[in-house]
C-alpha cells in the first residue's frame, strides 16, 4: 500500500487493490468523523480547480469535500472568464494555480493533459477527467459505491451500457476493477464499442463479453448495470451522434425483466438512457454515488494534505 501523502491522482492504472481498500476504510472513517473533527483535515489550505469543461459533481464535490475538511477553494470553471481565453497556456496556469493552492484538481478535454500538468506542479495534483482518457477519482467512488450497496465486488456481474468508446469515466472504471474477480458485460452500438488498445492490460485480469443488445439472457445475470451517456461532445460527425443517440433506455420494463436486487449506476449527467421514471425505485443508485462522491474525494484530500490522517 501506497503512501498518499503528496501524492497525485492521475489514473486508476497508479493505484493497487490494497491501495484502493485503503482508501476506502478510510472514506468510511473520515465520514464517520463529527464536524469539529473533520473540519480540522484541511484547515487552512486551499484547493485550486481548473475546469476546461463543463462539470456540475466533480466540481461542486471536492469544493463541498474540501469545505468540510475546514479548507477552501479557489478556482476556474468556466474558462471563457480565465485568461486562457487570451491565449494563456495549460502550462502557465497551472504555474498560477500551484502558487496559490495546497493542492490542485484539473480537468481538461485533452489525453494527457493531468499527466503533464503534474510533472509541472509542485503541490499534487487530481485529474477530474482528461479527454476520452481517464476519470479517477469517478472510478473510485463507482467501486465504493458497489462495495457500499453491494457489500463485495468480487463476484459480481456487472454491465456496462452505452457509450463505451468516449465516455472515460468506463476506462478508469475497467482498470480499477480488474484489481476484482468480477465478470463484465460490455454493451454498445458497434459504433461505440470499446477502444481495446486503452483497456489492453485491464483485459489480462477481467472476464469481457461483448454485446450489441441488453437481452433478458444478460439482463437476467447481471448485478449492476452501470450506464453512460452518449457522448455528444465528442463526437467528430454530429449526424454519427444522431444514429446513435437513444439506443438504450432503463426503465421500468428493463427492471422488470432484470434481477430483483438489480442497482443501477450512472456517472452522471443522465439524459434519456435512463427513465426517471425509475429514479425512486430501490434500484436507482445513482444519486447515491454522487452522494458517495463528496465522501470519497475528502478522504482522498485528507489523505493526500496530511502526513498521519488522524
Ligand atoms: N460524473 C461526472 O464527472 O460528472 P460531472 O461532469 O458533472 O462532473
């Protein structure tokens, strides 16, 4: 097991299962804590945020996170108001942002971009999503999130729906839980099947199967359905999106034909893949996860601004 103190997050490919287990007992210790002493984690340091897109958990959770470790945050999320709209570069403004913060989160909508930025950084530095690459911080709290409700994540089945090409959120996802014995179902328009070359070492350690369609056969098996939005942005031809978009729909219908302790996960923002028709239902986890998110990333920033967490 790792030591987090100063340490960056830059993919789910850094952290080892003992790693990952640690962090989540810690998720639950740091949760369990009263106000008082949570709020003494991050007294008086400060997280800097770059958001080059748009994002409404990520952000919003390590500011709840960080406020609730007695910290605060600084930061850019929209970047038409920052002076990279004048031309400044990725490079200098994480310069800035490192003289002014404890601790750094970025995301930005190009592959690599959290790796250079933490070569250049002193403080650590969290990547909350680079391009079609990676979302970390997302991986950890989907894997927590399965070990909360389902209270293991060896064993499970669990299927992975939707955009599977783009969405980055299912390649951190892949290799966090290649650390497990867990079966995983892929399915996706052919279109939008998974960049095997971005999963060629996860593939060595997890059962895949492949589908086009979420029939009952599958349905039937799985423990988790884990959906994604198409991802419009990505994207490079809009009328490619236009087949696409729609494919698949959790709703009632599938719950029905699905396990009866089926849960389903979303990153979120969900648009029409999944009903809100189901959304007070036993199965809808998704809100949940996202709650899950706040406790997790302080966890991390606790572990990572202090040298003994407790
Ligand atoms: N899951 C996720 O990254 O959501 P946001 O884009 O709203 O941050």
């Amino acid at each position: 097991m790792g030591n987090f103190f100063n340490r960056d997050v830059v993919s789910i490919k850094d952290f080892s299962r003992k790693d990952l287990e640690f962090i989540f007992s810690c998720t639950d210790r740091v949760a369990s804590l009263k106000p008082h002493e949570k709020a003494e984690l991050g007294k008086g340091r400060t997280l800097g945020y770059i958001f080059y897109e748009p994002s409404t958990r990520t952000r919003m959770s390590f500011e709840a996170a960080m406020a609730s470790l007695g910290g605060s945050s600084i930061g850019i999320f929209d970047s038409k108001t920052a002076s990279v709209e004048k031309g400044e570069s990725l490079a200098d403004t994480i310069r800035i942002m490192d003289l002014y913060s404890d601790v750094i989160v970025l995301r930005h909508p190009l592959d690599g971009s959290s790796r250079f930025a933490a070569e250049l950084s002193k403080h650590p530095l969290i990547n909350a999503g680079s391009g079609g690459e990676e979302h970390p911080t997302q991986a950890m709290l989907d894997l927590y999130t399965m070990l909360k409700v389902k209270k293991r994540i060896d064993g499970l089945n669990i299927g992975i729906v939707g955009d599977l090409k783009y969405g980055r959120t299912v390649y951190s996802l892949l290799y966090g839980l290649s650390n497990y014995d867990v079966t995983i179902h892929l399915i996706s328009p052919p279109t939008l099947s998974i960049r095997k070359e971005s999963i060629y070492e996860a593939m060595k350690d997890l059962k895949i199967i492949e589908h086009e369609n979420l029939d009952d056969r599958i349905l039937s098996d799985l423990d988790i359905i884990y959906v994604t939005r198409i991802q419009k942005e990505r994207f490079p031809d809009p009328q490619e999106y236009e087949k696409v978009k729609g494919t698949y729909t959790i709703d009632t219908s599938i719950l029905g034909r699905a396990k009866s302790d089926v849960s389903i996960m979303h990153p979120m923002p969900r648009l029409e893949e999944i009903s809100h028709s189901i959304d007070n239902t036993e199965n809808a986890i998704y809100f949940k996860q996202a709650a899950y998110g706040k406790e997790l990333r302080a966890a991390l920033l606790a572990l990572i601004l202090n040298e003994r967490l407790i």
